[in-house]
C-alpha cells in the first residue's frame, strides 16, 4: 500500500507499507548488526529470502560493520541487485550520538548506492525495532537525511521506505508533512 510523497525536482521520497524482501527496487537498505552475522527482524528476512548467497559475502567482509557505516554486498535471490547492510544505533537514551550515527548510516548507505549509479532504492526503518530507537525521533532524521541527499545532484531518481507496519507508517507519513 502506497502513502505520501515528497520530490525535490525530479526526484522523488516516498513512504510505502509492505515487506522490502518483496519491494522491487535497484537497491534495498538492510537494518544489520555490527557483526553482519544475520539476525531478526529485517534482516532475517532479508537473508532468509534473498538465500545464503548473501551472508557468504558477508562473512568476507572481515570486520563486520561499525555502527553508522554500511556495506554492499549483492542481493542472491531477492529482486534487487544490491543489499546495503547498515548498522544502526542501539538507543540508549539519546545522550550517546544516536542522531549522528542513525543519520550517518542513512548517509553511508545512500552514498554507496550513488557510488554504484543506483536510481531507485528501498529502505528499512533502520533502528525503530529490536535496537529501540523511539519512532518519533528516528523518522526526522531517516527522512531529512535521504531529502538533504535527494536534493543534491546524484544517480538516485526514487527512495522509497517500505515500512513493515501501520504505527512506523503513520509516525513516518507526520514526519514527512513536517518536512514538506
Ligand atoms: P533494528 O535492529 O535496526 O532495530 P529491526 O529489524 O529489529 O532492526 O527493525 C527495523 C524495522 O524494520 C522495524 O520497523 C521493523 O518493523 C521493520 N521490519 C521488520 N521486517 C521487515 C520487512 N520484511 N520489511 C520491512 N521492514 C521490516
């Protein structure tokens, strides 16, 4: 199911409701851990449908990915050519750099794609669900900092979040009129 919209120029943000494992798109965001070692929530999803494909790439990248990075690996069996797999903050009360470091996973991931010439790419509510970021205060920040990078020159023509829930969709379709 569709929601609100916001474009800057040709571009455009748009909120969607459904499961990113089934969201046709160039690219999709995953909601990893810093270990890349796969786990629930988006991110079991993610390897479960795209097929081990993925968490072999993964376990390549020695180091995993520190919390605010992400990492690109290809999408196995999902109808995606890329997964970028960031690592979001676990909220621990907000005094920690919570909103830098969601942001900057945001950045990264929107930065790789672009460095790859992706046009559209779907994302997660990185954060919102077993890391415990409150929704009210993620979705500000996921949504301005993918407007802030739409707004500049880019491969990006479509971002789309695929939001997995009513509450997350109607806590992010708010924060995008308070951007428009
Ligand atoms: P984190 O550990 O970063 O909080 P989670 O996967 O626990 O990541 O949750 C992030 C968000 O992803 C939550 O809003 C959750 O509802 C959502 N989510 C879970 N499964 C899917 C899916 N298949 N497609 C899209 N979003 C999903």
């Amino acid at each position: 199911m569709s929601g609100p919209s916001w474009r800057a120029g040709q571009r455009e943000l748009d909120l969607v409701l459904g499961d990113i494992t089934r969201f046709a798109a160039e690219a999709i965001g995953n909601a990893a851990n810093a270990r890349l070692a796969g786990g629930g929530g988006v991110d079991g999803a993610i390897h479960r449908v795209g097929g081990p494909a993925i968490m072999e790439e993964c376990r390549r990248i020695r180091g995993g990915c520190p919390t605010g990075q992400a990492v690109v690996t290809t999408a196995g069996n999902l109808p995606a050519r890329y997964v970028i797999h960031a690592v979001g903050p676990v909220w621990r009360g907000g005094e920690a750099g919570e909103a830098g470091l969601l942001a900057s996973a945001y950045e990264n991931t929107l930065g790789l794609a672009a460095a790859r010439g992706v046009r559209t790419l779907a994302l997660p509510s990185i954060s919102t669900g077993v890391y415990g970021y409150p929704l009210e205060l993620a979705a500000p920040i996921a949504l301005g900092t993918v407007a802030d990078f739409l707004r500049q020159d880019s491969s990006l023509e479509r971002v789309t979040f695929v939001l997995f829930n009513a509450e997350t969709m109607a806590v992010y379709a708010k924060a995008l009129e308070a951007l428009t």
